[in-house]
C-alpha cells in the first residue's frame, strides 16, 4: 500500500480550516498534514486544534528549515501577494505545489512559476474547485455527448452581497486591499469564470474587453464585467459584489442547443425538427450558500496526488491558471482604457494552448 503524502499548509485561514483540510482528514490513506505556517497568533493556535498531530510554525522559512525533508508537498492557502514567493521557496526545497487560486497577481509571476515546476520537475497545481462541483460535472457530461453542436457562447454571471469575509483574527476585508488581494472581484472569482470558459468554449482566449467600477471605500473593484474573445466563439462575464442576493446563473449556448444553470438548478434546451425545444429540468445539490466547497475539494487533491504519480508537473489546470492570471491583468488594463478590445500576448497564448 502507497504510503500518504505528507504536506504542510502555509496559511491557516477560513478556505485552509473549512475546505482544504475536511478533505485532508476525509482521505487519511492519501494525505496527512504534519505541518502548518501562519503568521496570525490566534490562527496558529485554531490550528492546533483543528490539526493537533501538526507541528506549527509562526512563518514560511522556518517551516522549511525543519520540516522540508520530511515533505512531499505544500500546499499555499494565504492571500495572492504571497503565492508566487512561496511557490518558489517549496520548489526550491524540492516539494510539490497545490496552490489557491489566483495563482499570483502578475502574469510574470504566474509564468515563473510554472517555468520553476517543469525545471525542478515537481507538480504545480492549482485550486480550481469549481470543476467539481456536481453542477458543473452534470454540464460537462452534457458537453461531452456533442448533442448540443460546438459551443458558440457563454455567459457567466457571480452575483454576491458583499466580498467574501477572512477569518476575524487577521484583517478580515483582505479581498478589498489590493496589497494583499491583487486586485478585486476579477482577481478573486476571476479565474473560476475564466477556467470554466476555457472547457465549454474548448480554447485558448486571444481578447479580452472589460469595464469595472467601485461603490466602497476600498481601493480594488467591486462591479466587474468583460467580454472574452475565443476563436470559437465568446464568453461574457459580470461579477458582482453589490448584489441583492446570491448566485450564480451560467448559460451555454451551441448550434443544437443550450444549457442554463441557476445554482444547483438546470434546464437543457434541445432543438428538434420543426424548430421545436424540449426543455429537461433537472438538479444537482451543489451548496453554493456553503462558502467552503469543502466537499469539491476532495475531487480536486485526488487530482493533485495523480498528477503526481504521473510526473506531470505543469499540466493543462497549470496553464489555464496562468492563463487566467493573464486575462485578469489585461482586463485591468482594458478598463484603464475604457474597455479597449486588447490582445493576449501570443507567446502566453501559445504555452497555454
């Protein structure tokens, strides 16, 4: 019997405590967390008692410093500004990488970062749960029957209250500073909109148009809105955080047909001869409300420990993440320019492909 991959977590907030380590604890055979890094005193000690066979450490270097040789990975759950330096120092210490998403705050950094797991050969993966959620596993299986015909467009809209709270004891708002967040709404929900385009447009963006705005005190975007350009088709976003309810309504659309989703709830329109629709109505419990995905997150790090096994270190998620880094910073600059239509740059575009 293979024996578990041992990790340690750096960064010990709200998705570390309530996702990625119910999933941890869920599969015992394939991982076991032995140690855990954050600089918050109090978060430390919730550590200890989440994880209390953990060793626990107030910072990055000196977890390393002890705990490296006894590792097979890292796993990187702090805010963005710090993906990218940490990501580095574990491959440098000859460890693998999960990383929460966005995978940096610069698509330099994210580049680097992919660049440094093919050199040292160790896998860098990225946290792109939303794929795993049973409602977007039901599209998938939708997709992958082609009755719809190739898919033309789609249409993703977040609609969130307010921003997603961090834990009381360390600066709960970090989402709305950008120095520790990177941006706003695009940088935090971002890449689970652009990821989940990629698979039902089956391609690589060459353009991106956006608008943004802000209606806080904060310093980063609250209302969020772009069109992406494929060379099958397009997809248009609308993030939100100053919604009146929550939710998320996703539409695909295809030359035989199309799919609406609305939370759990979705319809599948087909046409028939005649011009002709049949609508089927069906439901997949996937507790959007819980901001956890705890459950999504044991699909994912089954992923991860494959991926691993096949010594595929930069894998297609790698690149779609860095991927996503690239659209979010052009899309800043499109709205900087009054939502110019701006291209990818082709060298970024071809590595992802």
């Amino acid at each position: 019997m293979a024996r578990s991959l041992q990790g340690a977590l750096v960064g010990f907030g709200f998705i570390a405590e309530k996702g990625h380590v119910p999933a941890y604890l869920a599969a015992p055979e394939m991982f076991e967390i032995v140690a855990v890094a954050d600089v918050c005193a109090a978060r430390r000690e919730k550590a200890r008692q989440v994880l209390p066979k953990a060793r626990i450490y107030s910072d990055l270097k000196t977890l390393l410093q002890a705990e490296a040789k006894n590792l097979d990975f890292v796993d990187i759950a702090t805010p963005p500004c710090d993906h990218a330096a940490i990501a580095h120092a574990a491959f440098e210490h000859g460890l693998h990488v999960f990383c929460e998403k966005p995978i940096a705050t610069s698509a330099a950094d994210a580049q680097a970062m992919l660049d440094h797991a093919q050199k040292v050969k160790k896998v860098f993966f990225p946290s792109h749960n939303y794929k795993h959620a049973p409602v977007i596993k039901a599209i998938r299986s939708v997709l992958e029957t082609n009755e719809l015909g190739p898919i033309h467009l789609v249409t993703l809209d977040t609609f969130r209250t307010t921003h997603a709270k961090g834990v009381a004891e360390w600066q709960p708002d970090w989402r709305r500073q950008r120095k520790t967040s990177g941006g706003g709404i695009a940088m935090d929900h971002g890449s689970h909109t652009f990821y989940l385009a990629f698979d039902w447009l089956a391609s690589q963006p060459t353009s991106i148009t956006a608008k943004m705005s802000n209606l806080s005190a904060f310093d980063t975007e609250d209302n969020f809105n772009c069109t992406v350009t494929f060379p099958t088709g397009i997809a248009v976003a609308q993030l939100t955080w100053n919604s009146g309810f929550r939710k998320v309504i996703y539409t695909i659309h295809g030359a035989n047909g199309a799919i609406k989703v609305e939370d759990d709830d979705i319809e599948i329109h087909r046409k028939r001869a005649g011009g002709k629709i049949d609508v089927e109505k069906l439901s997949a419990a996937s507790h959007w409300m819980d901001a956890s995905h705890a459950e999504w997150f044991k699909a994912l790090q089954v992923d991860f420990k494959d991926q691993i096994a096949r010594g595929e270190w930069v894998g297609r998620e790698a690149h779609d993440a860095a991927m996503c880094v690239q659209l979010i910073e052009t899309a800043y600059a499109s709205a900087r320019a009054d939502g110019r239509e701006l291209e990818l740059a082709p060298e970024r575009a071809a590595k992802a492909g």
